[in-house]
C-alpha cells in the first residue's frame, strides 16, 4: 500500500481579485484612475442623496408638529 501525497490547497482567486487583473491589463493607468474617480463620485452622490432625504424626513416632521399646535 502506497503512503497517499498529501493534498495542496490552493486559494481561490477572489471575482474581484479577477476583475482587478483583467483591468489593469485592459486598462491604462490613467483610465483605472478615471474609473475610480468616477465610482468615488457615484458613492458621494448616493451620500447626498440619503443626507436629503434624511432632511427632507426631518421638515417634514417639524410641519406636522407645527401644523397641530396651531
């Protein structure tokens, strides 16, 4: 009976990991900063977005209170 080899585990390359390689060979340097940039500023518009109707919640509250004291 033969001693059985052992077994290697390999890590799997995570799809993001993948992504980021397919990306930095199709892409330029400078069109990986462009995208970049352009997904930071998707991001900050979605955190405008919540901040105004977090406020928007927040007027409307005030109204309804000063609407009933009247």
């Amino acid at each position: 009976m033969q001693a059985a080899t052992p077994v290697r585990a390999h890590a799997i390359p995570s799809v993001t990991h993948a992504l980021r390689a397919v990306e930095s060979l199709l892409m330029g340097a400078g069109q990986r900063t462009a995208r970049r940039n352009a997904w930071t500023s998707v991001l900050e518009d979605r955190r405008r977005a919540k901040d105004r109707v977090e406020a928007q919640h927040v007027l409307e509250a005030v109204a309804g209170r000063a609407s009933r004291a009247t």
